[in-house]
C-alpha cells in the first residue's frame, strides 16, 4: 500500500486565558504547532476540525483567529492545534478581530430572504455571509478565500451566488475572478467532491488576473488510504442489514431510480462523503481480512459473510486528505460528521498555495 496520504453583532471577544499553543512545554503534544517564523498571517471562520488551518499553516502561515460553533468540533480542533476556537461568529465585534492578510471561511450556503433593491451588501443581513463580509469590510484582508457546496452556483435559482459577488466586488470593492469548481479527486485524494471556490484580492494591490490551480498528475485510488491493518467487526454490516439494503436498492431501481448502497473497489474512487442519510453506504467497501465474527455492538443477525463493511473515520479523515498524525479523540459518529462536513486539505492547500503567489508571499 502506499499510503500516500499517510505519508503525506457586538459582544466582545472572549480571549482563551492561556491558549495551550502558547506554552513551550506543550507544543510538543499538538500534532500542528503555529510555525516558528510565519510568513502570513489569517483567520479560520466556520473552521470545523481546521481544514483551512493545516493547508494555510503547510504553507507558512499563522492562524490569529478561529471561529466554530459546534463544541465537538472545538475539542478535535483544540486537541490538534492548541488553541479553542472562539463561538458564535454573529456574536463577534468584527473590529476586534486581530489583524490578518487572507481571511479563509467554509461558510454555510443561506438563501437571502430579504428582496432588497441593491442585492447587496444590505441584502446579506440575517445569513452567516453577512458576518463573513462585516469582517472583510472592518479589517480589509488582502485576500480572501471562501469555500462552499456546488450548488450555490444554482441556489435560490442562481440568486445567491449573484448577490455574494456583488457584495465582494461592489461593496468591498474587491477584485473577484470568476468562482471555479474544484474536484478533490483531481489534487491527490480519492474522492469526488467538487466545491465551488471564491477567491478575492484587495483592489489597492492591482491583482489583474488569478489562476485557480492545475489537477495533479499523480494517480490515487482508495487503496492508498485503506486501513493497512485488520478493522474491528464494529464496522462490519450484519448480514440483515445487508439484506434490507439490497431490497431497498432494488425497489428503487424498479421504479428507475439509481439511489442505493454503493461498495467502493481498492481500484477506485469513493463518493463524496456526507453526513447523514445514505452517507456511509454510498461508500461501502469489500475487506476480506476479518477473522472474528462475534458481534462488538448490538446488531440484528450476525455480521455478512461477505466481507462487506463501512468506511473508518480514519480511512474518511484520509479521503479528505488529513494526515495520520491528526487525532481523532470523538466517538464515531461525530468524526463521520466532522470529516464529512470538512474542506479537502490538498485542494484547499493548492488553491492557497496560487493566492500566496498571487500576492507574492
């Protein structure tokens, strides 16, 4: 196996009394300490486990400020980086937020309710992209780089997407090249998952032109991130399970439809992973190496002889391009939900990587 990714709003701010990353005697324990001698510097808004952080800190940078909500989120980020992200980010006096040059955020796709005149700035308020673009207005980054679901580009029949470009570029005043659609698949994971990208650059600075990154050469298939070692039964189906869920595929497929479980070979490429529905199931896979059958939870039947089981956390925190070394201290049910709503590291670095050269860092 060659394991490639293994190789690989007006309260004020509240400040951590003594962030861990701060003392000497710690960093040794946080798997992604701040670099020595940072050459940029930039905020992590709607930072989940800290997707955005270890691509912008692989490159130099030095995280000033996070924001997250979700609390278990806030332990797996704390317990890799050292530092707790802040909470609600429409809780936030943007004017208090440490200076910075690029301002990162995966923020949630909301349609904009009010019917303004100017489908604008005025018309984001009441959406987390409001909070997104009080901050850019108040500390006026040099760049800015948002990430969101492929379908922003038709939500709310296209609406969405036309009123966060007008807000960047005419009330801003930022310089924002067309938006493209990056596919994790094509920078080194082997996952499809395609996100539409936004990227912005202070207009003082004369940024004409910004190229988004070239797909990777390099071949990757699901067996570069496989388990190398036997998987506990837990994540095996039980043979009712199994059973229910070619049924319900079948019944679907007589009526047309192509909605059903999905086994993933070592040769190809998962699907998107998602939180929720049929999110593990589309991205079953065939693992032929368990030995102990014996039930660890409560299932109804025994466990499938057919050697068919669910993904790990692990294999899923690879797919989106997490090193080995990021600790995983939830139970799985929250570590399918933090990877399955993460950025995909290597894109994510790629992109960064074409902003810092835009800016000449």
């Amino acid at each position: 196996m060659s394991a490639v990714v293994s190789k690989r709003a007006t309260i004020k701010i509240s400040v951590l009394d003594e962030p861990l990353w701060s003392h000497k005697d710690n960093i040794l324990k946080i798997p992604f300490p701040p670099p020595h001698k940072p050459k940029f510097k930039f905020i992590d808004l709607f930072a989940g486990i800290g997707g955005f952080r270890l691509a912008f800190q692989n490159l130099g940078g030095q995280c000033v400020f996070t924001s997250e909500w979700d609390e278990y989120s806030k332990k797996t980020y704390h317990a890799n980086f050292g530092e707790m992200p802040f909470g609600d980010i429409t809780q936030i006096n943007e004017f208090q937020v440490p200076e910075h040059d690029i301002l990162a955020a995966g923020f949630p796709c909301q349609a904009f309710s009010i019917a303004g005149r100017r489908e604008g700035f005025e018309d984001t308020r009441g959406t987390l992209f409001f909070d997104v673009a009080r901050i850019i207005k108040a500390k006026q980054p040099k760049a800015f780089f948002l990430e969101n679901v492929k379908g922003l580009v038709n939500h709310d029949k296209g609406r969405t997407l036309k009123v966060i470009l007008e807000t960047l570029r005419s009330e801003l005043n930022y310089f924002v090249p067309e938006p493209e659609i990056l596919n994790a698949k094509d920078f080194g994971v082997p996952q499809h998952r395609e996100r539409i990208f936004i990227v912005g650059f202070r207009k003082d600075l004369d940024v004409k032109m910004f190229e988004y990154p070239k797909p990777f050469s390099k071949e990757i298939c699901f067996a570069d991130v496989k388990e190398e070692q036997e998987v506990p039964v837990k994540y095996y189906l039980s043979s009712q399970y199994l059973k229910t869920l070619r049924e319900h595929r079948k019944r679907h497929e007589s009526k047309g439809n192509g909605f059903g479980y999905i086994i993933i070979n070592d040769e190809g490429i998962a699907n998107a992973i998602v939180v929720g529905g049929m999110g593990r199931e589309k991205n079953l896979v065939y693992d032929d190496r368990l030995t102990d059958f014996t039930p660890q939870t409560n299932i109804k039947g025994p466990v499938n002889k057919e050697y068919i089981r669910r993904m790990t956390p692990r294999e899923w925190a690879r797919l989106q391009g997490f090193p080995d070394t990021f600790k995983i201290i939830v139970a799985d049910a929250q570590a399918y939900k933090q990877f399955g709503n993460s950025v995909a590291v290597p894109a994510i670095q790629a992109t960064a990587l074409q902003i810092l050269k835009t800016l000449g860092v």
